[in-house]
C-alpha cells in the first residue's frame, strides 16, 4: 500500500510552499493562473505558440512521399 502524502501536499505530493515556478519567468505559480505566476506570463506563452516560435522538429519530405 502506497504511503498517503502530507496532509499540506498538493498535486503530485508538492507541499503548498514549494509550488512549481513559472515556466516563463521562475517566480512561483499562482493556483489562478496554474502554471504560470501571472496573467502576462501566460499570455507571452500564449502569443510564442500562435506566433510558430515553439515548434516540434520533423523530417522533411520528399516530393515523392506526397504521392
């Protein structure tokens, strides 16, 4: 039987003071605006992924693979 987390654990066994810093700025993350520390700091995220600067490298194609 799997031991139960502190009773101030959060998600995944985190204490409530040790939450995850933003991924943006590394402030810690505000529970409203999860998992980032503030609505800006989600937003620049937001307008990096609209604008194509975060992308997922692939092979390219060949003429021939369209067929």
């Amino acid at each position: 039987m799997p031991a139960k987390p502190p009773a101030d654990a959060g998600p995944a066994g985190e204490s409530k003071g040790g939450s995850k810093p933003c991924p943006e700025c590394g402030k810690p993350a505000s529970p409203a605006t999860a998992p980032f520390c503030s609505p800006r700091c989600r937003d620049v995220d937001l307008n990096r992924w609209l604008s194509g600067k975060y992308v997922i490298p692939g092979r390219e194609t060949d003429p021939e693979d369209a067929e």
